[in-house]
C-alpha cells in the first residue's frame, strides 16, 4: 500500500539554525500539506501545495517557513531560523485531490535547545 | 474561527464494550468529515470518512447530523486495539482540515 515517507524520523537543532524536514508523498497525489503537532496538543495545519505554489497557509506559517517541491518526488519544509516553539512533531500530507482524505506520513520530531 | 470541539475523556471501557464519542464543528459549510485514529506518538491515520448521513464499517459507525453540526463515533464490541486518540476532523473550507483536541479511548481486559 503506497504511504508518505519523512525524513529524519528526528532532528535536534540549535535556536537559529535552518532545519530542512523532508518528505515524500503517495506517488499520484496532487495536492501536499504540513501539519504540526506541538506535545500535548492538537494537529495545526501550516500550508498546503498544489502546481508547484502555496494553495493555503495559516498564521503560523510565517515568513521564517517555506516549502518547495525541489524535483519529481520530495516536498520539503525549512525552517529559517528556528526557536523554542518550533519543538514539535511535524507532518507531511497528500492528497488526490482537496476533497480526498488526506493521508499521512509518520512525521519529523523536530527539538530546538 | 472555524472550530472543532469533542469530549475531552479519557473513555475507560472493559472488552466488548460499545462507547461513542462525539464531535461538534463550526463550518456549516463542510460536506465531508473525518474521524482519524492517533496513537502515541505516531500519525494521524484514517479511520472513517462521513459524506452523507453516516457510514459503518464493521464495529464502527459514524453519524452526522447537519442541522445540530453533530458528529458521533460508535464503537462496538471494544478491542484491546482499539486503545487509541481517535481525532474529529473537518476541512476548514479551503485545503485545511481543522482537527478536534481528540478523545482519548482505553480498552482493558
């Protein structure tokens, strides 16, 4: 059964560094979401991507995010300059469609010291 | 604010047991709806999508009721398995799905 692979499964950084969260989502899917999922709390939608541009993006998604589709298969989010808050688990997403459910990938525990 | 609100549990049940959770969502405008199951520390998975009235899959059904922006889970006959956050979810009117904070089920033997 096709899944949506992350990688790292975990990544400890800095506060101010650039963290890079890797992805890859179900082969046919169009359309690709971040989600994040801070200890405790509930999943929170970040953005979501379709024909290679931002379809939709929350507050939270500010200018020290971005995302890009660097080729054929990976999706990635980076993080300019992370903080304190950014600890979290993060989670890639696609979809077939923006009706279609949304399937996700086992995500990234990102840890910011 | 869209918003989506569930029973806080924690639900505590023995084997075999029926227990529903239920969900309350403020976007009218929503056509579908999502009851994902989230175990510790992993993802969200799909447990059931709701596009009409309702929908069953073996021990489990989902109810929804428009009028009230209702949606209920029922699980029957529990499984020691089925300990899990099982998490209401909504698309928030544009590609984002807004989840519920989750309700917590542990089935005991």
């Amino acid at each position: 059964e096709p899944e949506v692979t992350q990688t790292p499964s975990h990544q400890v950084t800095q506060m101010g560094q650039e963290v890079i969260l890797r992805c890859v989502p179900i082969s046919n899917h169009l359309y690709f979401y971040w989600y994040r999922q801070i200890l405790g709390q509930k999943v929170e939608f970040l953005v979501s991507f379709y024909n290679n541009e931002i379809s939709e993006k929350s507050e939270i998604f500010d200018d020290q995010f971005s995302v890009e589709r660097p080729d054929g298969s990976n999706f990635t989010l980076k993080i300019r300059s992370t903080k304190l808050e950014d600890s979290a688990m993060y989670f890639c997403a696609s979809s077939g469609s923006t009706y279609n459910e949304q399937f996700f990938g086992p995500g990234t525990r990102l840890t910011v010291l | 604010r869209k918003e989506v609100e569930q029973d806080p549990g924690p639900f505590n049940v023995p084997e075999g047991a029926t227990v529903a959770f239920n969900c309350t969502y403020s976007n009218s405008a929503s056509q579908s709806f999502f009851w994902y199951r989230q175990d510790c520390r992993k993802e969200p998975k799909l447990l059931m999508s709701v596009y009409s009235s309702g929908n069953e899959d073996g021990r489990f059904t989902a109810q929804l009721n428009r009028a009230s922006q209702y949606i209920s889970l029922l699980i029957r006959d529990s499984k020691l398995s089925d300990s899990a956050t099982y998490l209401c979810v909504v698309p928030g009117g544009g590609t984002a799905l807004i989840f519920g904070k989750g309700t917590t089920l542990s089935v005991s033997s």
